[in-house]
C-alpha cells in the first residue's frame, strides 16, 4: 500500500465534533472514517498536531486515538505514524453468534429462544375476522394517517403501567430499543445492562461505542449493592432491563426490589429503557421500574411471543421528550409500522379465542418449565425458578455440554455470548421451551441434560450401540 504523506484533518472537521472531549473527536473522526471520506491507508496528523488544531490537550486526543484503534478504525505503526485501518466487515455480534444455522441433524434443538409455533393465535382466524368486519376503503395503504391506529393506541393505554405522555408502534422490541439508543445515547456514554444480558443490546452499545455497565442479576432482578457502584463513577446514561422473564435466566422484578431501585434511582439522571419482551406469556405480574420515572423512562411491549414474530410489533410508551426524537428520524426512513399489521394486533387483542389461546400458552410454558426442573432436580442439578420460554441451566464447562448434547442430538444455546460482565463461577446454556420440547421425552432429555451439566473438558462418555 502507498502510504500518504501527513494530512490536516479535513476543513470542517472542528465544526464536526459535537463535544472537544475524547468521545467527541472519536465519534467524529469515526463518522468520517465509516462515511468514506477518510479512506483507508490515509495517515493521520501527530498527536500534538490535532491537539493544537482542535485547542485541546494532547492528553484527550491520545484517549480519542485508543479507543479508534480498539475498534481497529485506525492504526498505529510506530514511528511511521497513525493510519486509517483497513476497511473489514462488520464484526459478527453475539447475536449472530448465538443463533448459527440450524442442523437438521438435531433431534431437539432448544437454542432458538423463539416461542413454540403451536402455542401462538391463529393469524389465519384474525385475517378473516378483519377482512369481515373492515370496509375496503379502510385498509387501503396511506401515508398521512396517524402512525398509531387509534383504536390500538386506546385498548393499550386502557392496559398500560401508567398514563404515558406519548405511544408508538415500532417494528419489534428490538428496533425500539436500538432506536432510542441512537437518539439518546452517545460514544463513550456508559450504559448500565443486565448480567447476563440479552447478546443483541450489547451489540448496539458496541456499534454505537457506549460502554456497558454489568451489573449481576439474582432471581429479582439486579442485585441493589451492585446497582448503586454502577453510579460511583461517571453518571451511566442510560439503564436497559427486562422486568421479567430476563432473557436468558428467567429472573423477574418482584415489588420489593422495585422499590430498592426506586431509590437508588432517584437522585441520577438515566434514562430507563424497559424491554417486556415476554409480555402476554410471562406468569409474574408486572413490576415495571419504568413507571416510577414517567419523566424518563420508557416502558416497551412486545407482541412477537404472544402473537407472532412475523408481526414485527412492539409498542413504546413514555414522555415525549424521549419518543419524539425516534418518531421524528423514522420519518425519514420506514414512516411507520404496517397499519394493517396494527389492525391484525387489535382485532387478536380483542378476540375471546385469540385471549385465550396466549392464556394457555402462558400456562403450558409454565408447566414445560417445572416439568423439566422436577426431572433435571432427580439428577442433582438445579436450576433457579424463572419465568418466560427459558431456563438458565448451570453446566461445569459451556464447550464440553454442549459437545455433550451435541452427542445426543441435542442442541442448546451456549451462555458465553449473554455474559455482560466478568466471567462467573459458574458456566451456562440456555435452554428454550418452545417448540421442539413439546413432545420430547422429558425424563430421556433430562437425563442427557444432568451428563451434558457435569461434563468436563476431558470427560469422555461411551455410549451403547
């Protein structure tokens, strides 16, 4: 490669930062370099010389400078000077990790953390309803009608945890959280995230360069010691959680631990991003901390559990100040979520069979759940009550279960990728009670379960031919 010869930063790249701090330039200069306008190879100004030019201290652009080079969007090469890196694909995150094509060579795959397709309402029933009961002219596409369909936005602020300012309809859970980070959340900020974690919020933390603040979860929710040393250093700016069946371990807020972080909360300004992401299927009641901060929290709702994923629905609810800015800037891209997809949501929210089809799904993961930690607890392992479509399954070696299951035919999601914080003492898998455990025989599966939870790296199993 041919190397160029130092270079000014470019003209208007002061008027670019958004703050003269560390973050401020990284974020900059990151922008430029993923926009395309610093190629790659470009060699950098000096330290000093981008210190002078931006009239800061060479001390804040050596802090910018590492955290580029951490990311691998610039080079150092010794006394030949700091580079554009490479130009590389986007990194494979833990999400994508965590959900590898399936082997149809599995008898039982319980990696997929997706609700069981039998257990769902029949979409089919309420596409006839709506179609029945709906004028043509009123499903016809438009794009100036209201982005939340009114009759939907009344049936959930008739069920909501407090009387929000504002209610949106976005394209998932997921999209709703990446949303309000990229509104609210800048390069640098810390983020404090449940440990374990939910993979896909520490991938969006990561593509937006926040840093996440693990704090460990006992069975309701985050332990409050650890919670408040979060705050003992720069003030995080943010806190994700899910208020009950955290996804992987189950774990659920009860009243007393609300209260807890309620006042730890109180004198810090972040904001609360709360993700109910197994609303509809979850058995614990509701415990929302959001609610105690109508000024800033938000207080999401999924649908994809309860009435399919292919919906794409999951609604947020909060102060304007928060939701405003997302609404906004989705204007310039998808507009709004699908009005007729909305209508599908309503008429299902309002069927008697439809209600009562995510009622006995509720039950029926409930009851896989203690079937299966009855059997597994008749081979000495214990697994921790929760809540939702998962266990957390404690295992002596993550690689060695799952080359275990493997074995048997059995595939599980390993617990790496959902590890926010330091490694713990203890590894895990986690295990889905959707669809593929339904009809398994629970006492066989059990039992390869407890070998695949003691298996160690050099343990060996023979089976019968």
């Amino acid at each position: 490669m041919t190397e160029a010869s130092p270079t000014a930063l470019p003209a208007d790249f002061a008027g670019d930062l958004d703050e003269r701090t560390a973050a401020g330039i990284a974020a900059a200069l990151g922008r430029r370099i993923r926009s395309g306008a610093l190629a790659p190879g470009t060699r950098l100004p000096t330290v000093r010389e981008v210190a002078r030019e931006l009239r800061v201290s060479p001390a804040t652009v050596s802090q910018a400078w590492r955290a580029l080079a951490a990311t691998g969007a610039i080079t150092a090469r010794g006394r030949a000077g700091t580079f554009v890196g490479e130009k590389r694909e986007a990194p494979i995150g833990r999400y994508q990790r965590l959900h590898s094509p399936s082997d149809n060579a599995f008898r039982v795959d319980l990696s997929r953390g997706t609700p069981d397709p039998a257990l769902l309402p029949d979409l089919a029933a309420a596409l006839h309803a709506l179609s029945r009961d709906t004028a043509p002219g009123d499903l016809s596409a438009h794009y100036l009608g209201e982005a939340v369909l009114p009759a939907l936005a009344d049936t959930l602020r008739a069920d909501w945890p407090w009387p929000c300012e504002r209610l949106t309809v976005l394209d998932g859970a997921l999209d709703a959280v990446d949303r309000l980070l990229g509104a609210h959340v800048r390069f640098g900020d810390p983020v404090i995230v449940e440990d374990p974690c939910f993979p896909p919020f520490l991938d969006l933390l990561a593509r937006l360069g926040a840093r996440p603040v693990a704090v460990p979860l006992d069975e309701s929710g985050f332990r409050p010691s650890e919670f408040a040393r979060a705050f003992d250093g720069p003030a995080p700016r943010a806190v994700i959680l899910q208020p009950r069946a955290n996804n992987p371990t189950g774990a659920s807020l009860d009243a007393a631990r609300v209260r807890e972080l309620t006042a730890l909360l109180g004198p810090q300004p972040a904001l609360i991003i709360e993700d109910d992401h197994s609303a509809g299927i979850a058995s614990t009641a509701l415990r929302s901390l959001a609610a105690h901060f109508p000024d800033r929290g938000v207080y999401i709702r999924s649908y994809s559990k309860s009435h399919g994923a292919d919906l794409r629905l999951a609604v947020a609810g909060g102060p304007a100040a928060l939701l405003d800015p997302v609404v906004e800037r989705r204007m310039l891209g998808p507009g709004w979520s699908s009005r007729l997809l909305q209508r599908v949501l309503s008429t299902m929210l309002h069927d008697p069979d439809a209600r009562a089809t995510v009622a006995q799904a509720r039950l029926e993961y409930r009851r896989r759940a203690e079937v299966l930690r009855r059997a597994l607890a008749r081979h000495d392992v214990i697994v921790a009550a929760g809540d939702g479509i998962n266990v957390w399954l404690p295992v002596s070696d993550e690689n060695a279960a799952m080359i275990s299951l493997a074995a048997a035919g059995i595939k599980a999601a390993p617990g790496g990728p959902f590890e926010a914080g330091a490694r713990p003492a203890t590894d895990h898998l986690r295990l889905t009670l959707g669809g593929g455990l339904g009809d398994t025989d629970i006492a066989w599966l059990a039992a390869e379960l407890a070998a695949a939870a003691a298996a160690t790296p050099t343990y060996r199993r023979i089976r019968r031919s």
